[in-house]
C-alpha cells in the first residue's frame, strides 16, 4: 500500500525558503503526478503545483515566481521550495499522487511550517 | 482563475438522513469536479470525480451529479462517520481551485 511521506523544518523564518520534501513507500514513483497543496489554518485547501514524475511541472500563477517543484525517481522523492515566504505561507502542506492530471486519491498526512521569526 | 463556490457553509442534518450539498463554478468546468470529505488533522479523501463517479471504495451512498457551473453531492442516508467537510474542486482550468467547505454537523 503507497504511503506519502512529508518532512521538512516545522518553523521558517520570514523571508528565508520553505523546502519540503515527499517520500513515497510500497508503491511506484514513475508514471505518476505528484502535487503539492497547501491549507493554511482554518481555511481552504490551495493547489502549488503539480510534477509529472519524468520533470514537467505546473505552478499556481499566484505562487509561481516563489516555487519550484521536483522530483527525483532515484529516491522516489518530490520536492518543495518556496522562497520569501511570510505569515501567509503558514499552512498544512501536503503532497499527493495521481495517475493522470486530475483529482489526486493518494496523499500524505502533511505537515505543518509556520513562518514566525 | 475559478471561483468555486460551496453552499452552505454548514449543514445541520441528523443520522439517517439526506444531505444535499451544493458547488458553484465562477464559468464553466465542464465535469471536472471532484469532492473530497475532510475529518480534523485528516488529509482529504477523494470521493467523486468527473463529476459523477465515485472514487475506489467510497461508498454507494456518497453521489455527484451536475456539469458545466452547478454541482451537487447528495449523501444518501448520513451515518456517524460522515459528519466532516466536504469541500469541491475543479480541474479543468490551471489553476485548480477548491471552494471553501461545507461542514456537515449534527
């Protein structure tokens, strides 16, 4: 059974860069979309992007000048960073997979960065 | 980009009975919908896609119906479990955007 892993600092200083990255166990890496969605605290959820495991990735125009997505299928791994972040980057930030550019049904369990100095 | 919209934003229901939740687009999605259920410190589960089809092993009481700018996911007879957020999202134009929630309560 898949499983999705994020991991990274829990606290970001303002105007430094959240990285974040998402593991994946018992399943393929390959041939799958990977997606990174945010939900700051008792709001809604917010598509940052999305990767297709071979490297071709889309980010949301309001966070694109910030972001860039990866992934490496040698570690079965996607990766996050988010530069100059402020308190509006504060969220649950989740990875998920999906078999084609849709509607992900796999995703991690997220994890929380709060941007405080 | 697009404007979802959910109504309401809680709905009040009790064990058993029916839920209808409601979705707006700000233009047309086509069938690009999906709705997902999320518990507090849960991540969300996909439960309908393209609109009307359920995702794996959601079950048969979860339904969606609708296309174009007005959705609808009616749960059929609510049990304990089912009380959550339910929110939509379109994917049919970059960037895909989720409406806010429907928080179903007892």
């Amino acid at each position: 059974q898949v499983q999705l892993q994020e991991s990274g600092p829990g606290l970001v200083k303002p105007s430094e860069t959240l990285s974040l990255t998402c593991t994946v166990s018992g399943g393929s890496f390959s041939n799958y979309y990977w997606s990174w969605i945010r939900q700051p605290p008792g709001k809604g959820l917010e598509y940052i992007g999305y990767i297709y495991y071979s490297g071709s990735a889309n980010y949301n125009p309001s966070l694109e000048s910030r972001v860039t997505i990866s992934a490496d299928t040698s570690k079965n791994q996607s990766s996050l960073k988010l530069s100059s972040v402020t308190a509006a980057d504060t969220a649950v930030y989740y990875c998920a997979r999906a078999g084609i550019a849709g509607p992900p049904p796999v995703w991690g369990l997220g994890t929380t960065v709060t941007v405080s100095s | 980009e697009i404007v979802m919209t959910q109504s309401p934003a809680t709905l009040s229901v009790s064990p058993g009975e029916r839920a209808t939740l409601s979705c707006r687009a700000s233009q047309s999605v086509s069938s690009n919908l999906a709705w997902y259920q999320q518990k507090p410190g849960q991540p969300p589960r996909l439960l309908i896609y393209g609109a009307s089809t359920r995702a794996t092993g959601i079950p048969a009481r979860f339904s969606g119906s609708g296309s174009g700018t007005e959705f609808t996911l009616t749960i059929s007879r609510l049990q304990s479990e089912d009380f959550a957020v339910y929110s939509c999202q379109q994917y049919n134009n970059w960037p895909w955007t989720f409406g806010q929630g429907t928080k179903v309560e007892i």
